[in-house]
C-alpha cells in the first residue's frame, strides 16, 4: 500500500493558501484517479483506491499543520508496511520547481517536524516550491493566498511526480 498525504490547516481560510499546496495536489490526484477524499479516519480525510495494482490512500489531516504527525501516527501505527509519500510546500525552493526525498530531516517546515518527532524520517516527500516573499513574515507568506491560475501547473506537477513514485 502506498499513503500519499498532502499537508495543509482545515479550516476554509487556507484553502488556497501556499501552506495548503499538499491538500491542492491531494485533491488533483482525488480528481484524476476518481477517489473520493471524504471519509473521517485517523484525525483525517481519506479515500481509497487504486493505482497501477498498487492500493492508495489519499489523507488530508485535519489537524492542523503544526500536528500532522498525530495523523501520520496512526497510519503508521494501522498500515506498518505501507509506503508513505508526504506533499508539503517548501519555502526553500524556486517557486514551481517540485524535488522528491526519499527521506531527511524535517528542515524549517513545522508540518514535517511534527511528522519527524511522531515516526521519524522514514518516509518519502515531494516538495512543491513556493518561493519565500522576503517583504513579508514568513507565517503571513505561508498562510496568504495563491494565484489558482498560476499555481494550477505547478500542482499538475506535483500530482505528476506524485503518480510517477507510486
């Protein structure tokens, strides 16, 4: 099984926000492969499906961002042999350019270090680069709004590398 997690803040005030970039992938891939992200299992949103023979999980936690790891947590704890892939911004990266680990630390970003303290590094990421506006509080950037229509190829992408580890 393979556990594709996007990271993101619940509430309807981030949708679309540069720090939900791995809910808008998640939902690309919902979209694409036909799974409904909509039943409420381990502090999440999940659907399950199908891909190339392989079983997927599609999570959203709904936790918030800096406690995703409760989420992680309990899928580790319920899916021991399962591949996890996490989709997260990365402030660190060219706005649109997308990198793939296969493991590491958590870095600066708050979200994988709350997944790192609940099950350690062992699990794959794609990164979606945001770019960082250095005008602006690093919390006020991650949390303001993305243009849809500029963003739209660059979660394409992500989706794409996403669908390409599986």
């Amino acid at each position: 099984m393979v556990i594709v997690v996007g990271l993101g803040n619940p509430d309807a005030k981030y949708q679309h926000t540069f720090h939900n970039i791995g809910f808008c992938v998640v939902d690309a891939l919902s979209k694409e492969l036909g799974v409904k992200v909509d039943k409420k299992k381990f502090k999440a949103l999940v659907g399950e499906g199908i891909f190339e023979g392989n079983k997927l999980l599609l999570v959203k936690p709904q936790t918030y961002m800096n406690n995703s790891g409760q989420c992680l947590a309990m899928l580790k704890e319920k899916f021991k042999d399962a591949r996890i892939i996490v989709v997260v911004d990365d402030i660190d990266l060219a706005k649109g350019n997308i990198r793939f680990r296969e493991h590491g630390s958590a870095g600066t970003h708050n979200g994988l270090r709350s997944i790192v303290s609940f099950i350690g590094q062992d699990f794959q990421r794609v990164k979606v680069g945001i770019g960082r506006d250095v005008t602006k509080d690093l919390a006020d950037f991650v949390l303001s709004k993305f243009d849809e229509k500029e963003f739209a190829p660059i979660i394409e992408a992500a989706k794409n590398e996403v669908l390409a580890r599986i």
